[in-house]
C-alpha cells in the first residue's frame, strides 16, 4: 500500500507544510510504503491547461504526465491547502484540471462527461482532505455544510467514483494559538487511522 500527499501552499515555513510533513510521518508508521509528496509550488507547476489540451483529452506536459502516473499508483490520495476566498489557490484548482482527465479519473465516451457507461476510475482508493482556514465552523457544527467541503465530496472525489474520503477542516487559523496548533498536528495521526465506516457515521 502506497500513498502520496499533495500540498499547495507557497510559503515552505508553513502551517500547511507542517501538516503535510506530519501527515507524511504518519503514513509512514501507518505502514504505508512508500509516502511520495508533491509540493506543487516547488515544482513550478503550470495550473494553467492550454487551449489544445482540453479537446483531445490528454496531455503532454510531462509534469502532468507524471502526476498522473503517481496518482494512478497511490492507493491513498491526501491533499493539503489554505482555503483563498471559499476554494483552494489556483494551482490546487489547476491540478484537478489537468490530472483529474478522462481515462485516469473518470471513464467517457462520446463527451467529457462521465455517464452511467463511464464510471469514476478512482473506487478503490482513499482519499483525504485537509484544509486550513480563516473562517469559523459552521453554526450548525455540520461539516458538509460548508460549501468547499460539498464541492470535494460531490463534484470532485464522488465524481471520480470515490466512496472511502474524508475532509478535515481547521478553523479559524488566523486566531489559533500555538497550543492550539500543536494539538492539530498531534491529531493527524488519529484523523488519518482508518476506521470502520459504521463508525464515521
């Protein structure tokens, strides 16, 4: 079993990298061998999709190519990023643009569209995500109530075929202390241990 976590966060002194670092230690003693990470910010990644690169369904960037190669391979998937106004930063957005293509996520036929003839490719991986934030919880405590989880569970990952996922939100980051960040870190460790379904419900 092989994982790879993908962080897209700027700065390299960084709460975001510390979560990726800790969320790859603990993969790592989870056994789970190996734990690739991409940096997408270190590896000047282009979010951008050429204009050609849409119609044909495939890329030629070898970067891409490359993601898509590891994402293909993982059996666990975790993404880390700051939420910028309600969404991930443009590189995050660009990544799902360009590797999330058809025939590596989501099968198709005619359209670059998936139908009942072309389910998500990705049900038999996990994926996680992580997201840190300015905002305040949701009044009604309920995770799913907050749009950019709706827009990971719905229009990314069950698109993509995924049933096992998990997202993970830190509040109000501005206003954390130290304490309160060193506690977040020290809970990945348990947020990542996979537990029975029945009892994430």
């Amino acid at each position: 079993m092989n994982a790879l976590v993908i962080l897209a966060q700027p700065k390299k002194q960084s709460f975001n990298s510390a979560i990726a670092a800790e969320i790859v230690r603990s993969l790592g003693q989870q056994g789970y061998d190996p734990v690739g990470l991409i940096d997408l910010y270190a590896d000047a990644f282009n979010p951008v999709m050429p204009q050609e690169e849409l119609p044909r369904k495939f890329s030629f960037d070898e970067t891409t190519l490359r993601y898509q190669e590891r994402i293909q391979a993982a059996d666990r998937v975790v993404f880390v990023y700051p939420d910028w106004w309600g969404g991930p930063p443009a590189i995050m957005k660009g990544f799902l643009d360009r590797v999330f293509r058809p025939g590596i996520a989501y099968g198709f036929r005619e359209a670059d569209f998936k139908n009942a003839d072309a389910p998500g490719l990705f049900s038999q991986k996990r994926f996680d995500v992580f997201i840190t934030t300015d905002a305040r919880e949701p009044e009604s405590g309920i995770l799913n109530d907050w749009p950019p989880v709706m827009v990971w569970k719905e229009n990314v990952l069950t698109f993509c075929g995924v049933t096992e996922a998990d997202v993970h939100v830190f509040w109000n980051l501005r206003h954390s202390t130290y304490a309160q960040r060193k506690a977040w870190l020290d809970s990945i460790h348990s947020m990542l241990a996979i537990q029975p379904r029945s009892a994430q419900d």
